[in-house]
C-alpha cells in the first residue's frame, strides 16, 4: 500500500470488522490493536489481520480499515486502525 501511495489499505474479511462483545469496534489505535491479540480478544485470522495492519501503519499508510466485502463501498464500514489516537 506504501508503495502505491495508498492512504488506506483496506482488509476484507468474513466479518463487519473487529468484533468486541458483539459489537464492530469503529476505531483501534495500535496500542489497542497490541492489546487486542495479547489477551485472545482477537485470534486467529483477525489477530493476522491486527499483525498486517500494525506492519503497514508502521511503514507509513496513514490508516488500515478492516471489513466485510460490504466496506468496499462503503468506506465508513468496518474498523479503522490509526498509528495512534491523537491522530484520529
């Protein structure tokens, strides 16, 4: 995405986006999202997803969003992650 000069890179997945008590959690700052894995709130494929999207906030994609096939229109859908919250 850093090299295409992205400003978004966008993860789609089989779900609406980080899940947290049943609900999609709108917005992660890497911090959270570091959190998030640690403690097996997310797993699996969406902990990978948390992993790719930390990597590439790093390499200086100014945000990651993470959704449904439906995100792909909409770009108010699913998880937004920032580098850090004081961005947003």
């Amino acid at each position: 995405a850093r090299a295409l000069g992205a400003r978004e890179l966008l993860f789609v997945s089989d779900v609406a986006g980080v899940i947290v008590r049943d609900a999609v959690v709108e917005t992660l700052d890497v911090g959270d999202a570091v959190a998030a894995i640690a403690d097996g709130t997310a797993a699996g494929g969406m902990a990978a997803k948390l992993q790719a999207a930390i990597a590439a906030l790093a390499s200086g994609v100014e945000r990651v969003r993470i959704g449904d096939v439906h995100a792909l229109g909409d770009t108010e859908r699913g998880t937004v992650l920032f580098q850090s919250r004081s961005l947003v």
